[in-house]
C-alpha cells in the first residue's frame, strides 16, 4: 500500500488566533507584531497585498497603518499556544499517526485511511477544524513528507483548490513542478537556492529529475533524500514523539535602556526561571549556562557594548535558584557601568536527561549555601504556576518590571483567564 503523508497547516495563525474571537475583522487588514511591538511576525492577506513584508519594522509602515487602518496586535503567545493545543487536538481524530511539526503544522500519515477519495477527506478535516477552533487551515497531501509540504503551498497559493491538494498523481505532480522555483522546497534555503541556480536548477522539476547521487556529492545526504522525496521515495519519517531540545534559549529586548546592575539581574532571573520550566518539562537536566548583554547595535550615537560568559557547572541541574545564582556569578563578570543595556538573554546546552544525570556530591552547594537540586520543591512550584499562572516566582525581580516588553495592543487571554473570556450578550 502506498504510503500517503498530509500535512495541514493553519492560514495566517496569528491573526487567525486573534479574528477567532474578533469575527469584525474577517476581511480587513490585520497584523500581529513582534515583542516590544516592533516588527510584523504575522500578516493577513489584506496586508501582504498592500506590500507590507514579515519582519517590517512597525515604524517603516506606520503612514500605510494609519492610510489602510490595519489593525495591530501585541503577539499573545498564551492565546496562540491554547489554540493550537485545540487544532492537535482536532486532527488526532483524522490519523493513527501525526507528527506537531510546528505550532500551526502537523503531519498526518493518512496510508490506508483515504486512498478512495483523498480530496474529500481533505475537505472534511478542513471543515471539521475550522467548525471545532474557528481557525482555517489547508491541507497537502503526497505520498511523502516533501511532497505534502509542496501540495500544501500550492493549495495556499492556488484558490482553485479550494484549500485542498493531493500529489500522488506524477502527471499532476509534474504539471505543478516546472512551475514553482526550487527555492519553495522543503528544507532549501536561501543559499542553496543560489547554488542551484548557479547550475541551472531552477523549478522544482529542474531538482527532481536529477540525479541524487550527483545532488549528495555536490551538497549533502539530506539535499540528496530531498530529490529522492520528490520522486516519491518516502525517506523523512514521521516522529510522533518530539526530540528534546538540546539548547534552550530565553532572551528579551527591553522597552527601555536598563542601567542599572539590579535591573540587568532581574531581567536575567526571570529568564532563567522561564526556560528551567522548559528544561523540567522536557525531563532534562543543563550543565552549562551561558549569558550575554548588549547595547543597541543600531544606535550608533550611544556607546557600544556586548558581552557573553559561560560556566561549566559541576552537576547538572534544573534547579532555577541554582540557575539563577549561577547567571548572577557570570553578570558580576561581564557588566560594566556607562552603558544602556537594550537586550539580554541566557542559554542553557550540554542538556542531558535528568535520569542520566551524575550523582551530587556529599558536600554539594553553591552559592548562599543553597543545594543544587531539589526536584521535589520545583516540581510543586511549576504544579502551583500550571494552575494558577504566575502565582510563584523564584526569580528575584521588583514589583515595577518597567524594563518588560511592551503589549501595548495585547488581545485578552480568551480561553486560559477566567477574568478574560468572552462575554455574550
């Protein structure tokens, strides 16, 4: 039986998100912009036809908001996270098997499922999710993971397809190869783009009839497995359950300059506490931190610095306190007065599972005579913030924050606040 891989990918997510529950903006101009309200991360076709690009700095575009009255949203992850928890959720219904590729895409194995009509059954999981969540998607659908990517840029691209496109036909498959660029590929990015332009690989027909012998030796395996999967030769298989990250990264711009030592520290605890909840969630333990500081690389007229520092802990941990002693020990090295601080951030590598990890020494503290690990003790604080977000907070911040990033337009946090739910009238 052939295999048949669908992969059904949310329109717009972010402005999907917020329309859900503002139905008055379907059809006019709406976009999501980025922490300290920035730049555009999200855009909804209104605003790509008026010529507005992702990442558009808000400043740039500010006469064409106020021309066309786009609608600005402040990005709110805890809205978009729970919606697309619900859109998951919605398509197990469709798969024995789904892989979450992102947070608006998943992979479904549809093999045996839909081989009689592959296209009503594309329809139907479009109807069914958008009846359950109020978010549209389109649906792809190949006979290996490239070739459901492909058949679900087409099904965005081409109204024609009512959202819906199956490629397991190679007449079909081969019609819509010699007219989209290579560069639409799965996994091709900007520069081996270039490259393949530089021999004469343009469509993506151009990619598919070569041979991927020469593509492995001229690029790599994965480019190779790429050519092979465009012809229909499964070599990407679905990963049900997600990798564990093996780095984790928390860095914010600030909505102002921060001076002060005190201020830089608290900005680094809460970001420490963020990802040692991340770091707990996936079971892991980290035995290297690192920090890093910088001014504003685009203000030339200021003063300029940037800094990082990293240390080796000697047992691994996912112990916040022990994470956030550990970042201040690197602060006091690295930080300097006379400077405004614009962006800060922390890392976390060397992660390992916390059943992997070494056993504490019998003497084992670091600094304030804290022990490095006390598993029970973070396990009920992040039991407590599950329920009542935000209740504890380890970090050692003030009550102001003033440095936080600005929300300015954030939307309400519609199905995980009680306070903020919809009201009917």
């Amino acid at each position: 039986m052939q295999t048949l891989i669908a992969l059904v990918d949310c329109n717009n997510f972010y402005v999907s998100c917020e329309r859900v529950f503002r139905p008055d903006l379907i059809g006019k101009p709406v976009a999501v912009l980025s922490n300290n309200d920035g730049c555009v991360v999200a855009r909804s076709k209104e605003v790509k036809e008026l010529g507005i690009k992702m990442g558009v700095p808000l400043f740039q575009i500010q006469q064409l908001v106020n021309q066309h009255q786009i609608k600005l949203f402040s990005s709110n992850y805890t809205l978009y996270a729970d919606m697309s928890s619900r859109v998951m959720l919605t398509l197990e219904a469709f798969a024995p098997k789904m892989e979450v590729y992102s947070i608006d895409e998943a992979f479904l194995d549809l093999t045996g499922v839909c081989h009689q009509d592959t296209l009503a059954y594309g329809h139907l999981i479009r109807k069914t999710v958008i009846r359950a969540t109020g978010i549209p998607v389109c649906v792809g659908i190949g006979p290996t993971k490239t070739l459901a990517k492909l058949a679900n840029f087409a099904a965005k691209k081409w109204c024609k397809t009512g959202g819906v496109l199956d490629l397991s036909d190679p007449v079909r498959r081969e019609k819509l190869m010699r007219i989209v660029s290579v560069g639409e590929v799965w996994g091709i990015g900007s520069r081996t783009t270039l490259k393949f332009k530089q021999l004469g690989i343009h469509s993506v027909w151009d990619l598919a009839t070569q041979s991927s012998q020469r593509i492995k030796s001229q690029f790599n395996i994965v480019v190779a497995k790429t050519v092979m999967e465009l012809n229909g030769t499964a070599c990407f298989q679905l990963e049900e359950i997600s990798a564990n990250k093996q780095q984790i990264v928390c860095s914010r711009s600030f909505s102002r300059r921060l001076t002060e030592y005190t201020e830089l520290f608290e900005a680094l605890a809460e970001f420490c506490s963020r990802a040692a909840e991340k770091l707990r969630t996936q079971h892991s333990v980290t035995s290297c931190i690192s920090i890093f500081i910088r001014t504003s690389p685009f203000n030339i007229q200021e003063p300029q610095y940037q800094r990082s520092a990293t240390i080796k802990l000697d047992v691994a941990t996912q112990d916040t306190r022990t994470l956030i002693a550990a970042a201040n020990r690197l602060l006091k090295e690295i930080f300097k007065v006379g400077y405004g601080y614009q962006k800060c951030g922390v890392q976390f590598s060397q992660i390992s599972s916390e059943s992997e990890s070494t056993q504490c020494e019998l003497f084992d503290f670091f600094d304030n005579d804290l022990p490095t690990e006390n598993r029970p003790l973070m396990a009920v604080v992040d039991q407590i913030n599950r329920r009542f977000p935000k209740a504890i907070s380890i970090a050692a911040t003030g009550f102001e924050q003033s440095w936080k990033s600005k929300s300015e337009r954030m939307s309400p946090r519609y199905t995980t606040d009680w306070r903020e739910l919809v009201r009917v009238k």
